[in-house]
C-alpha cells in the first residue's frame, strides 16, 4: 500500500502533466492524504511486530511528525538495518518521481499534446 501511495499519485499526476491539463484541486492533498494514512498503517503494524509502545494519541502525532517519528523508532529499534530500510524508502520515492516524470514524456509524446 505505501509503495502504491508513492507511485499511483506520480504517475497519474504525470498523464495530467503530459496531456497539459491542471490536476483537479483536491488530487493532492487526497494524495497526500493517502500517503500519510499508508505510512500510518504501515507504522502501526511494524510497531506491533517489533512491540514498540504507542503513546495514546500516537495516531495524530504521527500524522503531524511521521517524518521525525518514524525513522526515530526505526533506528533506535534497527540500528544499521534501520538505515538501509530508511534509504530504500526514499529511493522508492524516488523512482516514483521518475516514473511520474517518465509518464508524462511518454504521455507527452503518446498524444501529441502541446
């Protein structure tokens, strides 16, 4: 699901970039929105396996500061592993920048659009 969040919303951005038409208002933050939800699930069911406790209002907390939070329990619970699980994160998120920029080239070229 957090890999789908990452790629989905590029490359559909992408086609929309490509065909030289605006994104509908609400695309990014629904976006955004999907993100952090799939970060969130994904943090409650790591957090359960490797039985790192929940704060009460953890849930809020990590919608504000997932950023901070997330690798903080990583490393502290993974040491070196932890880091490589960081760095695969953002090289995901990576390629779903190139691939969102890849679509819209391809979508570009595709339809002709100007």
């Amino acid at each position: 699901m957090l890999v789908a969040a990452l790629f989905v919303p590029q490359m559909v951005g992408g086609v929309y970039t490509g065909l030289g038409r605006a994104e509908p208002p609400a695309f990014r933050p629904l976006a955004t929105l999907w993100l952090f939800m799939s970060v969130a699930v994904w943090f409650w069911g790591y957090s359960r396996a490797h039985r790192v406790p929940w704060i009460m209002d953890m849930g809020w907390f990590l919608m504000v500061a997932w950023f901070v939070v997330v690798p903080y329990y990583i490393i502290s619970r993974e040491g070196g592993r932890g880091v490589l699980r960081i760095g695969l994160f953002l090289l995901t998120y990576l390629a779903a920048v190139a691939a969102g920029w890849a679509t819209a080239i391809w979508t570009r070229l595709l339809c002709g659009a100007e």
